[in-house]
C-alpha cells in the first residue's frame, strides 16, 4: 500500500513538471532570465493557485488552470468509475479525500515552480522534440555519500510533506 500511495504521489510531482514546463515553453521568451521572472511572478502571492494568475481575488482561490488541469490528471482520471465501497465509506473519502489531492496539486506545483526559478530544471529538457512532456527530475549531488542522486529533488513526503500540509 505504501509503495502504491509513493506512485500515486509522484504522479503529482511529474504531471505538475509536465504543465508547468509547457506553460513556460508556451511564452515568447523562454530564456533563461524570463523563466525565472516568470516563476517569480507565479510565486508571488501564490498566483499559479489563483484564476487569471490574479491573487488580489480570494474568491479566485484553487481555480487556476494549472490546478485543475494537475487534479484532473492526476486524481480524477483515476477515481472514475471507482465502485462505492460500503465498509469504507467511499462517499466520505470521495466528499472530504479531495481536499488532500488539492493540497498535493499545489504543493507540487509550488515545487515545480521552485525548481525552474532556481535554474534545476530546463525547459527544453523537459518537452520531447515532438513537443510532448519527458518530466525528468534533475539528479543532485549527495553531500554525505558525494553521489547524485534523485531523492534530494524528489515530490516526496520528507521533501514536500510539510508544504503540502499546510495547502
């Protein structure tokens, strides 16, 4: 079960990588100094969560595109046609479960964000020559084993898991 919810949660992260590498592709100026001003913008104020990037309208608030494209990918996709399970209250977990898929979707939205502002991720390495998405987390280097390595980068709980709880 561990390892299913491990998949289930880097699916978030990778998606996100996804959207947010062909948001920034899509600009007229994907240089290197325009990524980061755009990340810039979108952290400011949280704006990638909010409707027309516009945070002065708390009204707007988890209904950006790139939020609702990332949950309906993600988490929606997968829950349909998922039988009513009783014993489980289902109906519960499908009422009250959405709200930690959103957390998910912001966090790793944030952390995509992050990674491009910061230069960790390439724009062009993240879109295919036939304009589809690879979502290549970067490896970086592990100060006490001296390897790269994957984990120091990745959507996990011990990186994202305070972030993601306070969505």
């Amino acid at each position: 079960a561990t390892r299913r919810l491990s998949v289930w949660r880097s699916n978030f992260g990778s998606t996100a990588l996804a959207v947010m590498a062909h948001f920034l592709a899509s600009g007229s100026d994907d240089t290197p100094d325009a990524v980061r001003e755009t990340c810039k913008e979108l952290l400011d104020g949280l704006a990638f969560l909010f409707q027309d990037l516009d945070p002065t309208k708390p009204e707007n608030v988890y209904r950006s595109q790139f939020l609702l494209q990332l949950l309906a990918h993600t988490h929606l996709r997968s829950c349909i046609g998922c039988p009513d399970v009783p014993k489980l209250d289902t109906d519960a977990l499908k009422e009250y479960g959405i709200k930690g898929a959103i957390s998910l979707c912001c966090a790793a939205l944030e952390r995509a964000i992050h990674l491009f502002q910061r230069g960790e991720l390439h724009v062009d390495d993240q879109i295919s020559t036939r304009g589809k998405a690879t979502a290549k987390t970067p490896l970086k280097l592990n100060k006490v084993s001296g390897k790269e390595s994957l984990t120091a980068l990745a959507f996990s709980e011990q990186n994202w898991g305070a972030c993601t709880r306070q969505y």
